[in-house]
C-alpha cells in the first residue's frame, strides 16, 4: 500500500482551510508539474506555516498531497472561496497516492574482473592452453564462450544517471482477498497433477500445523 499524507484523514472542512491559506500565500501547484525540484521548496513553506494552525509537521507526502487536492478540486475549490457554501464541501474529492514502479540506469567506469569457465576437448593437459590460444588467433573461440561463474568490480565511478520508466503498480487489495483467493484455488485445482496436487497438500498441512 502506497504512503499517505496524514492530512488525508483531515475532515475536508480544515482542508479547505488550509487550501484557502496556502493559495492565498502563492501555493503553485501547477509549477510543481513542469519545475517539480525547484518549486518543491517554496510549497513546502508555505504549506508549513499554513499546518503550524493544526500543530502538523510537513513531509514530501503533504505537499504532493495538496498540489493534488488543489488540482483536481480547482473548480469546486473556487466556488466554495467565492460563496462560502460548505455545503460544497461533501463534493470535494480526497487523493489517493499510488505506488510506482522506477526503472533506472546508473553509468560509469570501472576495474572488473570476470570469472568463466569453459570446456575443451583435448588428448593431453598440457595441450590445453597452446589449444585455446590458437582457437583464439583463429577466430574459432573467444573470451565470451565460456561460462560466466563471477564478476567483482572495483574502483568503480558514477557517472551519471537516469530514470527510463514509470509504471504504475496495479492495486494488489484484490489478489490478498481471502474470498477472492479461494475463489481462484478452486478454478486452478483440476488443472493440477498428481504429484502437484501432493506437493500443495503437504504445504497446507504444514501451514496447519503452525496455526
């Protein structure tokens, strides 16, 4: 389950609150999209001493939270700073974070040693050597042809690195649900053999047992 930002559980009445506080103080959500790290900074200060109201401190988490909250409420936000109706308020909808998925690369330089092995056909074993040599010379073998068993770096230097992609983890709740699970089971039992089903059964009783 995805972090959230404790004011998530705030009732939507100090949200307003501290929403109306905080653009009022030049809260700006919409530069956090395109200028993320260079704006992060200033929203944190600002949201800081609108939450000092409510005695809560301000972690990453809350200012994401309601860069969120003021994005996706914009319209409704303005109408309830306008007419004051807090009637308006139920309509307002609270984020939710997401867990994600970051692939990344990190490149550089370094000293590395790899470690193969490979095998070699020959009538004696001080052949051995003088064989992959001239398999070597004449194309017919290479360093790479081996086995690859270990590699251990050293003076290794970052260079740089960069993120390749997001992806958005899938909400799991589903799959952990006890029902749903034993619904699942029973759909994948006839299609397992013998010796599986064996297998599964020793696992259960062991589980049993423990419990």
């Amino acid at each position: 389950m995805a972090d959230q930002s404790n004011f998530s559980r705030f009732p939507k009445k100090q949200l307003v609150f501290i929403a109306s506080k905080i653009v009022n103080d030049g809260f700006d959500w919409q530069s956090l999209d395109n200028n993320y790290e260079n704006e992060y900074e200033d929203c944190e200060k600002i949201l800081q001493s609108a939450s000092s109201y409510f005695n809560e401190s301000v972690v990453e988490e809350d200012v994401q939270f309601f860069a969120k909250f003021l994005e996706i409420n914009d319209d409704l936000l303005s109408q309830i700073f306008e007419s004051n109706d807090k009637t308006l308020m139920e309509q307002l909808v609270i984020p939710q974070a997401t867990d994600y998925l970051v692939e990344y690369t990190s490149q550089g330089t370094c000293t590395y040693i790899e470690y193969y092995e490979d095998q070699i056909s020959s009538y004696d074993e001080n052949w051995v050597s003088s064989a992959i040599y001239t398999q070597y010379h004449s194309g017919n073998w290479d360093v790479w042809s081996g086995k690859l068993k270990n590699t251990e770096y050293d003076n290794f230097e970052n260079n740089d690195w960069e993120i390749d992609e997001i992806k958005e983890i899938g909400n799991t709740q589903e799959s952990r649900n006890p029902r749903k699970l034993l619904e699942n089971t029973e759909k994948l039992i006839p299609k397992l053999d013998k010796d599986t089903l064996i297998s599964l059964k020793f696992l259960i009783d062991k589980q049993l047992r423990g419990l």
